[in-house]
C-alpha cells in the first residue's frame, strides 16, 4: 500500500507541478497584453495597499455582509491560506506513518488549530453547498445568483474542500492512535481536540492496519491536491477555483488604496496608459507616432487591471443578485458580461501571444498582423459589441441597459471594476461607432447647443427665482464675486429647468433664506456638468462642458481662499467633486442635505410644525453608493415632528436604483420591467403617505411611477427631503418671509 500510495502522489505531484507553473506562466503573459495603467494609479501608497488588503482578507469585509455566507466562507478561505503545512505533513507520512512536522509535531497550540481549522473548513463549505442547493437556478430561476454560474466547477471546488478537510481530520485521528492518545496511558488529547473521538474508534487496529490507513488516507488527500491543482492548470479561466490565488492581487491593485469601491468618478479616458486630453489629442499623435484608442473595442484595448479583473470573477452572483437591470428582466448580468469578457480573453490569448512572440501582433495592436487563421481568425474577428447575429461577445442590449448605480461593484467581494469597462465599451461605441440608442441623440445634441439635455434657452435657468418671494442673489448681477457669499448654489440643469425638480430647488433656496446663510447662484452661466454624456460615452463632450464650467467657476472664485458649493443634484454633486479635479477644478462641495443637516443641528432651521404621516426614503445611488452619504437624510426626516419613517427592504448600501442612472434618463425602457416601476412597488409594499428622496432624477422617475397608478396611488406624495423640512420649519400661520434687497 505505501509504495503504490508514493508512486500515485508522485506522479500526479509532478504532473500537477508542471501544469499548474505552466498555466501560472500563461496568466501572467495573458495580463500583459492588456494596456498599461496612468503611471501612479495601481501602486501608489504599497504600505496601505497591503493594510487593505489584510482587512478585506481578514475581516471579509464585503463577504460578511452576507452573514452566514461570509462566516462560512470567511472559514474556507482561512483553512486554504493557513493549513497548507498540512501537505507537507502528509508527503512525510507516506514515508512514514506516525511522522510529524518538526517542532510543530506535538506543539498542542498549532495541533488545536490544525483540528478547530478543518473542522470549521468542512462546516463551511457544507453551508455553502446547503445554500446553493437551496437556491439552485432550476428552483428560483433569474432571482438565484447563481444562474448562468458554471456548476460544475463550483461543485468540484466545493468537493474537494469537504474531501481534503476530512483527510486531515482521519490523519489526525490517525496519527493520535499511533501515538497511543486513545489508550490508558494517553497524554495528547488536548492537540486532539476534534479527532479523539475518531481516535478512540480506530484504537484497538494492528499497527499495521493503521499505518495502511494512513498511507490510503494520505494518498487520497495528495492526489486529491493534485488534480484540483491540474484541473487548475488546464482551465485557467477557472475562476471560481483561481479566485484563490489573484483576488490578493485584483485587491492590491485596486482602484483606491484606503479600500474604498471603484465608485464616484468615473476614471479619465485612456490610450498606451495615457488620459486623453482632447485639445492636445492630435499633436500628441503626431509627437508620439501612435493611433489614440478611443474606449474599447477588443479585448486587448482593456488594461491589464481589467483583464486581471476578469479572470478573478468566482462566479458568486451577488452582483447579479442586486443589478436594477437583472432584477427587472433585462439581459444585463454584471456576472455574466464579465464571464463572457473572461472568456473572450481566455480564447483570444494564445493568438495574440503567438502573434506578439512573432514580432507581429502584440498588446494593442492588429492581431490580423501575424497571419492568424481558421479558428483563430474567428475568435479575434468577433466584435466585442454587437448582436447574436454578429457573433458580439457582449450585446448592445446588455451594454445600454446599466444604470451605472455601482450595486456591483459594491458588493463585488474581489474588488471587480464593472461600471468602469461598461463605460469603456460605451465610449468606442459613442464615439467612433456613433452606435447608442437613437433618443440618447437627442440629449447629446441639446447638450452640443444649449448646455442643457431639454434644450431650453439660458435665461429659461432664472424663472424659478420669479417663483419666490424673496430675491435670489445672482452672480454678476447681484453680487460681484463669492466672497460676498457662503456657498455657490448649482442648481443644476433638472433644479432649474425640470418643474418637479424646480420645487425642490425652490425648497431648499427658501430655506437658505430662513436660516440667514447667504448664497448666490450663477444663472444662465451655468451649464450642464457633462454626468450623462460621460456616462452614455461621449468623453469628449464631457471634457467640453466640464472645462468650460471649470473655467466659469475659477473665474467667480478668482483667488478666495474657500470655493464652497452646495447642490441639490446628487450627479453634479458627483462630477463637480470627484471629476472636476481630473479638468482642474477643485472645490468644496457638499449635497443640500448634508448642508440642511447642519443647519438644524446649529439651531438655524428648527422643525416646529408636524407632517403626519408615514414616509420611506429612497436613496439615490449617486448620493449613497457613490458618496456614501447616508446619514444627512435620514436624520433631517427623523427631525420633522410627525413623521414615522420606515425602510424599504433594499436600502443604504444595498438601495435598489431609480433607472435614471448612466443616461438612462434619457432612454426608453422596452425590455423587461421599468425599474422605477419595481422600485415603486417596492415602496408602496409599506403603504406610505410619503416618498422621499434627494435627488432630481429619483424624483421625477419615482413620481412618473407613482403618477402611472392613478387611484391605487393617489395620495401617495412624492418630495425631496428639503420639502418635507420646509413643511415642518414654516409655521401654518406664518407670514411669508419678508422679500430681501438686493
């Protein structure tokens, strides 16, 4: 038994040795075909990097979330990292059965850890595998994460887990037997802690019998290393198993190195690694000599972080579980578009290595180049957008269908940057293809001419101020600069123009007056920040409209000290102080909320009148998920007499979008639910008096729904927060404030 127990090891160690180097090798070469990343980017800050990733690891700080899941996978993950000295403990006991690791051997601390650790490992997994049966696609359907998941590769996964932790515990049990634990004169149990049971009832065995045990048990936890660890090496787009080995590196080299998610601003386009600056874009070709990549066309025009993104996708489904778009029936996965650039990446690798190794095609350039053929040829001539038809690897369907809300990349527990490489395939589709959605057109078209997605003239930006009874202060006309002033009021584009949204604006502007906090506005000299165009794709008119406001906002600054603006928009909110300083403008900005919850706090706004009734508050992505502002809102609501505020199910970090995200505002909805719809249902399963948000687009979207359901929601009230603040803070008898000189 021991020699065919040594040669079976051996032979599936060596084979598994050179198979799993080998396809190492290959991933490392795959990932350099991607596009360098802007210099500084990826590595900066090392020492906080590695602190992260020790609290993301340790702490499983996206997995816990998921309570039992994140225990359990939490335990998983530690007994692969931690009992590897368990392999080297089992060769040696192929040589000889009651042998021990030195100094280890016998030390009942580690021996307790040994036993705790593997049987918390096989507990885990049995929990995991208890909860993917429960939830099985052919059971739930498109509501289980784990549809469209390869089953078998989580299952063989799964499997070995369950096979290598009982080995360790029989061998233990094993090993204390021979060492004499189970009889009268043991003195071991206490390293024993899980196994001595087991123990007791192998007691009584010859030697011999035992050490043939040990040899057959030996073997089968080896071999079983083994061809988990060849199954590796051929299919190294096994993500599920290799998430192992690279979520450490997708976590080192994240976005952001205090672990923040890849959310808030979008990153500026690049080409060769390079941002695009699109006044300059043209002599740099000449300078350089290269072709600028305008987005993403081919799986190489990805960076290597991107690549390195996909093959590290497990399969979990938790983005999937919370996208807006998969929840209503649309064909968008974020699980299943990376899965499908994963394996795009996968087929097309060795073609263009072969290429690159030919001196003809390498990272960025045209495979076609090194002569491929047959097959090859096939797989690199697919689109990387288009059709069934077409053979795309991603449809257009699923491509448009992001409300770019970051529910992904939120929960995603190995840091996948999803909203990134949506709005890079985008941004070759806008820009060079002109392939979007024809309605999108339109929007851009009133960005191009008048600065604004409805295509209002400027002056149309002041009427609401006609609207209050007491004078709004405008830059230029009422006041010379800012520092005659506290904040800057950007109203944006839907505060201003969009009637819904015109009542929050008013809101919150007589609020201000309440309160005495002087605030001016800019006007017709406003104009569209650029959110929607940069996220439809269109980066070039982003950085048009962006520059120009930049130039328009340092200007009315010039050299103050403080450059504070406050907005009711929680996407100007975004762009202006997380996209801004990518143009050269950086400011203080701060949401309505957050500044409406400091004025009480200081005792300038005081609730005194009630607003009976039940209220649930919707959080708008780019506020909560993008900003992380959760907290102003709430306590505002809580503030208001009378108000009993209820969550919805989806709410905070896991808030369910309104569908006016990523320039969908301006599209039409025909596939599947309209997610304002479901998020409606959602709000009205509470029966409330009232909606609330803080955000333009969540209220107009949410107020379409509402308004859609005529009778069955008829007293339902749709508001933003500075509304139901300022029922509350105006007494019902009180006169109107007195009309402010300018």
């Amino acid at each position: 038994m021991q020699l065919v127990a040594i040669v079976v090891t051996l032979v599936l160690g060596a084979v598994a040795v050179a198979l799993f180097g080998r396809a190492v090798a290959h991933i490392v070469r795959s990932l350099r075909l991607g596009q360098p990343v802007p210099a500084g980017t990826r590595a900066d800050e090392p020492g906080r990097r590695t602190l992260t990733l020790a609290r993301e690891f340790l702490g499983h700080t996206r997995m816990n979330r998921w309570g039992v899941v994140g225990v359990a996978h939490w335990f998983v993950a530690i007994g692969f990292l931690t009992l590897a000295l368990t392999i080297v403990q089992a060769i040696g006991q192929l040589f000889e059965a009651d042998w021990t690791l030195p100094v280890l051997g016998g030390f009942a601390p580690y021996e307790v850890y040994v036993e705790l650790i593997s049987a918390l490992t096989v507990l885990g997994i049995l929990t995991l595998i208890t909860i993917r049966l429960l939830s099985l696609p052919s059971r739930a359907g498109r509501k289980s994460r784990f549809t469209g998941s390869t089953a078998w590769q989580a299952y063989f996964v799964e499997y070995v887990i369950v096979i290598i932790g009982l080995c360790i515990l029989v061998l233990r049990a094993l090993e204390g037997t021979l060492h004499g634990v189970a009889g009268p004169d043991g003195g071991y149990e206490a390293g024993y802690l899980v196994s001595y049971p087991l123990a007791v009832a192998f007691d009584g065995l010859s030697t011999g019998t035992l050490q043939n045990l040990v040899y057959l048990v030996a073997m089968i936890k080896l071999a079983t290393t083994a061809i988990w660890a060849i199954t590796l090496g051929l299919r190294t787009d096994m993500g599920v198993a290799w998430h192992r080995f690279l979520a450490f590196p997708n976590i080192w080299f994240k976005r952001n190195a205090d672990g923040a998610p890849a959310l808030g601003p979008l990153q500026p386009m690049t080409s060769g690694g390079k941002p695009i600056d699109f006044e300059t874009v043209f002599e740099d070709e000449e300078e350089d000599g290269e072709e600028t990549q305008f987005g993403v066309s081919k799986i190489e025009h990805f960076s290597w972080k991107g690549l390195l993104d996909f093959s590290t996708c497990t399969e979990c489904g938790r983005c999937q579980s919370q996208c807006p778009a998969w929840n209503t029936g649309k064909p968008l996965s974020p699980k299943l578009l990376v899965m499908s650039l994963r394996d795009h990446a996968h087929a097309t690798a060795p073609y263009l290595l072969a290429g690159a190794a030919a001196g003809g095609a390498g990272a960025g350039s045209d495979p076609g180049v090194a002569g491929a053929t047959g097959d090859g040829a096939g797989v690199l001539d697919r689109p990387l957008v288009g059709t069934a038809e077409e053979n795309g690897v991603i449809d257009p369907d699923v491509l448009w269908s992001c409300t770019t809300c970051g529910a992904c990349v939120e929960q995603c527990p190995v840091d996948i940057e999803h909203v990134d490489h949506i709005v890079d395939m985008r941004r070759y589709q806008v820009m060079i293809e002109s392939s979007f959605p024809s309605e999108a057109g339109t929007m851009l078209k009133n960005l191009e001419r008048k600065g604004n997605p409805w295509g209002l003239a400027k002056k149309k930006r002041l009427e609401w101020t006609k609207e209050v009874s007491f004078d709004v202060p405008v830059l230029g006309q009422d006041v010379e600069d800012l520092t005659e002033v506290d904040y800057l009021y950007w109203v944006g584009c839907a505060g201003a123009l969009e009637d819904r949204a015109k009542k929050t604006t008013k809101a919150f502007a007589e609020l201000l007056h309440i309160a005495g906090t002087r605030f001016a506005i800019m006007g017709g000299e406003e104009t569209c920040t650029g959110d929607s165009a940069r996220r439809l794709g269109n980066e070039f008119l982003f950085q048009q409209l962006g520059q120009q406001n930049v130039e328009t906002l340092n200007e009315a600054f010039g050299e103050s000290a403080t450059k504070k603006i406050v907005t009711t928009c929680p996407h100007c909110f975004n762009t202006i102080a997380n996209e801004y300083p990518q143009l050269g403008g950086v400011y203080e900005v701060i949401h309505h909320t957050q500044l409406l919850q400091h004025l009480v706090d200081a005792g300038k706004l005081v609730p005194v009148t009630p607003v009976d009734g039940l209220v649930t508050y919707h959080d708008p992505c780019y506020l909560g998920r993008h900003n992380n502002v959760y907290t102003p809102p709430r306590e505002i609501i809580g503030r208001v007499p009378g108000l009993r505020n209820e969550e919805m199910h989806r709410h905070k970090e896991r808030g369910f979008c309104c569908g006016a995200g990523g320039a969908r505002m301006w599209m039409e909805e025909r596939i599947g639910k309209r997610v304002n719809d479901e998020r409606v249902d959602e709000a009205l399963s509470l029966n409330p008096d009232i909606v609330s948000t803080a955000c333009p687009f969540c209220l107009v979207m949410l107020s379409d729904s509402v308004n859609a359901r005529g009778e069955q929601a008829e007293r339902v009230r749709v508001v933003d927060v500075a509304q139901l603040l300022l029922d509350s803070v105006k007494t019902k008898d009180a006169d109107e404030p007195e009309k402010v000189r300018s």
